[in-house]
C-alpha cells in the first residue's frame, strides 16, 4: 500500500480561490479585511513565515501591515505596537508570531489584543470559546494550525467521527487546540493528547486511525508505529543537515517509510504548511464578514 498524498499546497489554493470570491464580495459591501502581522527580531523562520503571509494575502485581495520590531525591543515596545494594532482602523485582524523571542511572555502579549482582532485564534477569550465549544465559524476565530489539519482531513473524505485520534505534542499553537478541536460536537473524535512524558508512545500510536505528529524530531514516527490504513499528518519540522551535502534540509517528525503502511500522508513540507496559511487568510475574512453581520 502507498498512502494517498494529502496535499497541502493544492487544498490551499482551492482554499485561496475561494477566499479571493469572498474578499470581492466584501469589496463590494465596502470592507477591506487587512491583516497586520507583528515580529519581534530577526529569526529566519519567523522572517520567511512573515512573508509568506503577506504575500498569500496579496494574492486573495487582502491589506496587509507590517510592524517588525529589533530582537532588542522592550516588553513597553511590543505593549505599544500591539496598543497601535488593536486601534489601528485598517488592521482587521493582525497575529503575533510566534516565538517571541526568550524574555518576552507571550501569554501575557496575547492576553493584551483585542480578541475580536485576533486572526491566530490564541487569544484566551477565543481559547475558552473553544473550550466551551461555542461554534467557531460565526463567533470567534480557530488557531491556523489545527483549523488547517481539520480542513484537510474534510477535504479528502478521511472520516473523524468516532475514530481515534492520536496527537504527539501539547504545543499553543497545534497539539492542545487541536485535542478541543477534534473533540468538538460535530467532529466528535476520541482524542489522546501525548507529550514528552506520555511512557509508551508507539503503543498509543498503534491505535490510531489519526496521527497528528507536532512535535520538531525529526523521523520519531516509524512505520511499525502505524495501524494500517490511518491517517498521518506531519506538522512539526526541523532543518537538518545533510551529511553528503552539507545543506540544511526540512525533515518532518514522520518517517518516510509510513507511506508504506498508512491510508493518507500529509508531506512536509506540503502539506500541513500551506493549509495554515490559508486558515490565517480564512480568520481574517471570515472577521470582516462577521463585521458586516454585527
Ligand atoms: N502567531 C503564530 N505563530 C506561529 C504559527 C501560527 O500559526 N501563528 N505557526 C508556526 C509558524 N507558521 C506560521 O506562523 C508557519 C509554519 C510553516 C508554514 C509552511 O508553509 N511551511 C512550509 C515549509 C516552510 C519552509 O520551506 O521553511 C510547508 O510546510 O510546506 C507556514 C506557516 C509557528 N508560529
């Protein structure tokens, strides 16, 4: 068996077609969604994903506002700039990326935005509305990360309900929205979320039917892991170096012999990537179509 590529560059770009209808419909009501994006020194990463995301919005029609700040801004520096976000008219919605560099407490920057503005979904009002389970599409927006895996499953057909769902890694930004996200009404899967301490982690992977790995090690899941037929999505990413050549290359935490043995794969890169760069751009429209119902 090879597993059938979940690909997320194609998804993304029906996504992205379809969001450039709705900025133009909007357009034509007179609201300009603009997405203000803040970065906080010069991580290359962080750079490229900055981007990236002002890019893609280029490309469906949205605004877009920069503020990049020196790595040696103060707590009052990212205070002000995201003071300046929440009132700025233009900024629709805006993120924070993230990490912020060490020094800085990024729950408490988070706390500080104005949650309707919130295009990341990290803001713990938006948080709790997860957690309450207060639909997403008409209140408040869902983290880019787990809203994008979502998405891709759906697109592809690969049942949710009831089926067991195995997610490696409790980060902010995927692991621990997504465990809420998936057990929400409506997608009710069984969720196992594991971590660093979790004792036996190949036992609790052989019983899923979804494996969401986010965890940044490179090649941790290995195919003898892996019920036949699951799906598996490869969301965490480290740059490795590449003996032979010497080059950085992006390794995923999913072993390349899982096609092998797996139902669905997402690539990485490819695959997850892409998907929560066009979530970003949905928070951001699906906040200015909530404007013109408010
Ligand atoms: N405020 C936020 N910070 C971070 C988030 C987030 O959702 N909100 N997620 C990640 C970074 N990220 C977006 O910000 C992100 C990561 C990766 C990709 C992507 O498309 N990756 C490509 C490969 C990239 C490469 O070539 O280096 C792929 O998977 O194909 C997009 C967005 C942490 N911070």
């Amino acid at each position: 068996m090879t597993a059938l590529t979940l690909d997320g560059v194609a998804t993304a770009t029906q996504v992205k077609l379809e969001l450039t209808e709705r900025v133009r419909a909007l357009a034509a009501q007179g609201i300009v969604p603009g997405l203000g994006t803040l970065l906080v020194g010069a991580d290359p990463g962080s750079l490229s994903y900055v981007a990236g995301k002002h890019r893609d919005c280029a490309e469906v029609g949205i605004e877009s506002i920069r503020i990049d700040l020196p790595g040696s801004a103060t707590t009052a520096d990212v205070r002000a700039a995201i003071a300046d976000l929440n009132a700025a008219r233009e900024v629709t919605g805006y993120i924070i990326q993230l990490p912020l560099p060490v020094g800085h407490n990024e729950n408490a920057m988070l706390e500080l935005m104005d949650p309707a503005k919130d295009a990341d979904g990290l803001h713990p009002t938006n948080l709790g509305r997860l957690v309450l389970g207060i639909e997403g599409e008409l209140t408040s927006p869902l983290p880019c990360t787990p809203a994008g895996i979502v998405e891709l499953l759906r697109r592809y057909d690969v049942p949710i309900a009831g089926k067991n769902v195995v997610v490696i890694g409790r980060g902010l930004t995927v692991g621990r929205p997504l465990g809420l996200l998936f057990t929400r009404k409506g997608l009710d899967a069984t969720v196992t979320l594991t971590h660093s301490r979790t004792v036996d982690l190949a036992a609790e992977v052989r019983r899923a039917d979804i494996v969401v790995a986010a965890v940044g090690q490179p090649h941790l899941v290995q195919a003898d892991w892996i019920k036949p037929g699951a799906a598996v999505l490869d969301v965490g990413i480290t740059r490795v170096e590449n003996p032979e050549t010497g080059k950085g290359q992006l390794t995923g935490d999913v072993h390349p012999d899982v096609a092998s043995v797996a139902g669905y794969l997402s690539p990485n890169p490819r695959g997850v990537g892409p998907m929560t760069r066009a979530m970003l751009l949905a928070n951001v429209v699906k906040a200015s179509e909530r404007l013109l119902k408010s």
